[in-house]
C-alpha cells in the first residue's frame, strides 16, 4: 500500500513513511516541514510586513479564536503591501518580508525571472492572494492544538535573512532607493517578542511535526515555484531525513511550474511508478531521476520534471 498526500496531506503521508504502517509514500507539494515551521515562517513574513509598513500599530499577528480577528489583520496587510508596491521603499520591504515568508520570485511566464524588479513582482502577485488564505486558516490550527505554537522571541532576523537566496535581490532593491536594509533587519530582531503557547508548541511537536525517521521508502513532489508549501521545505526535510540516517529511502522530484500541488496526470503517474517500483525492487535505481521521471510521464501526457536543488529553508528555529 501506497500513501499518497497532498498539502497538508503530503504532511500526513510523510508522518506514515515515519510509522511503517505503509510499503512507501508518494508525498506531493508537502509541508513537510511540519506545523511548527509553517507556524514560524508565516509569522516571520507577517511581522516584517506589520514592523516595516505599519509601524507603531498594535496588529495581531497569532493566537487567532475566531474568523473575524483574522480578517481585521488579513484588511490591514493586505492594503499595506497594496499601497507599499507603489513606492521603491515599499517594494523593496516587501521583498523582504517575502524573502522571510518564502514567497516563489516566479508567477507568470514560461520561465523564472531572473529581473530583480519582475521576481519582486511575483513576490507581491503571491503576497496578495496568500495572507487572505493562509491567516484565517491559522484560527483551525489554534482551534486543534489548543494554541499558537508560532514564536519569534530571540529570533534574529539579520540572521534570517543571510541564510535566503533572496538576499542580493534585497540588497539591490534596498540600494537602490538609498535604504539602510541593516536598520530594518535591527528593528525586527528588536521587535520581536512573540512567545509560544507552550502547550500548542508541545502538540505540534508531537503530532505534526517529521523526525526524518524513514521506516518506508519515499518520493517527494513539488513545484519549484509553491506559494502554500515552500519549496524551501525540501530542503530542510532532506536534511532530517540525513540525520535520521534514512536519505537511502528518500528521493526528491521537481516539476518547473508554478503553483501550489499543480501537477499534471502524468506527474502523479510517474511518481506513483517510481515508489512501486521501489517497493518491488528494493532499489530506486534510477527511477526517481528528473529525467526517467520525465521519460515516463512523457508517455501519459504532459510534463515538466527538472534537475533542481531548493534553496535553504531560512526558518527553522
């Protein structure tokens, strides 16, 4: 038997690998990264957005009960970043905030723009249409784990953001109005001064979170450009799964699209194939390889499996 996840299933199918309760797992556009870092990074964004575009006002960034907090703190951001976008110093504050929320530099086009100004314009395309989606869904996370498990006390976010592949398009988007980029980072680190819930922490810790600790073999999918579940989260999965001792069990795939679980038929397929054949074999061989994945995708319809290595995850506490 297969486990086959997707968002916050991919999640679930992960922990399965973990439990061997299942012969192996095809886990797609995961957040393997589990519910403390999906916690920790959505905050990271939300705090630089609320610091450096409404300074000096009290907006509740975590421990959402009810719908209507979260949509007062989705109205203020939102129409902040709207009004930042117009103005250099604006946008150069929003790619940093994306930068430390894991925003793709890619929405639209046949390939990733490598133009500072056209990945900052992805930044805020993905901005806009995911704090309305990602703050109301944090009141069903606060519901089951009894509390916000998202902190940022003694977080340095100087720190944070030397670790991102996005910090020369930061830097040059922060030069060019003449913006002391080293001041910002030193107000966020100043201001922050969220503390978890220690039971939520404990939950999450628990029940949501991977410990790397393969029992099964496992194939991961995922966009390179996911504004959901950050491609950045590869990264990070892979290096608990090494520490585990279990990277012979697990294999990483990339399909060059953009969007969140946006994959095709044939990509499904292709990695369904890969952990069958896994499973019967004992060995992956070269199945999951972008371009054996590609080779028998191409024979369904249509793919777009690529050679791709994540950036770091630049949250993790």
């Amino acid at each position: 038997m297969v486990a086959l996840g997707q968002s916050m299933g991919g999640l679930v199918s992960a922990l399965l690998a973990e439990g061997g309760r299942v012969d192996g797992a095809l886990t797609t556009c995961g957040l393997v990264g589990g519910g403390v870092d999906l916690n920790n990074y959505q905050l990271d964004g939300m705090h630089a957005l609320a610091e450096l575009l409404l300074p000096g006002q009290d907006l509740q960034l975590t421990g959402f009960t009810t719908p209507a907090q979260a949509a007062a703190t989705v109205t203020a951001l939102t129409t902040a970043v709207r009004q930042a976008q117009a103005t250099p110093d604006g946008r150069a504050r929003i790619a940093l905030a994306a930068s430390l929320m894991n925003m793709p530099t890619w929405a639209t086009g046949p390939r990733p723009p490598t133009d500072f100004a056209q990945q900052q314009q992805a930044q805020y395309t993905w901005l806009s249409q995911t704090l309305p989606f990602v703050i109301p869904s944090r009141v069903s996370i606060v519901s089951v784990a009894g509390g916000d498990s998202g902190w940022n006390t003694g977080v340095d976010y100087a720190r944070l953001v030397h670790r991102s592949a996005q910090l020369p398009q930061v830097a040059a988007l922060y030069r060019a109005p003449g913006l002391d980029l080293h001041a910002d980072l030193d107000a966020l680190t100043r201001a922050a001064d969220i503390a978890p819930d220690a039971g939520a922490l404990a939950w999450m810790r628990r029940t949501s979170t991977p410990t790397g600790e393969l029992r099964v073999p496992e194939l991961t999918l995922h966009t390179i450009a996911d504004q959901l579940a950050p491609v950045e989260y590869q990264a990070d999965y892979a290096l608990r799964v090494a520490r585990a001792g279990e990277s012979a069990l697990l294999r990483q795939a990339y399909v060059q699209r953009v969007g969140h679980c946006a994959f095709t038929p044939a990509e499904y397929l292709a990695g369904l194939f890969a952990v069958q054949q896994r499973i019967r074999t004992g060995a992956w061989s070269d199945a999951a390889r972008p371009e054996r994945l590609q080779e028998v995708a191409s024979t369904i319809g249509d793919a777009a499996f690529a050679r791709y290595s994540p950036p770091p995850f630049v949250n993790a506490r």
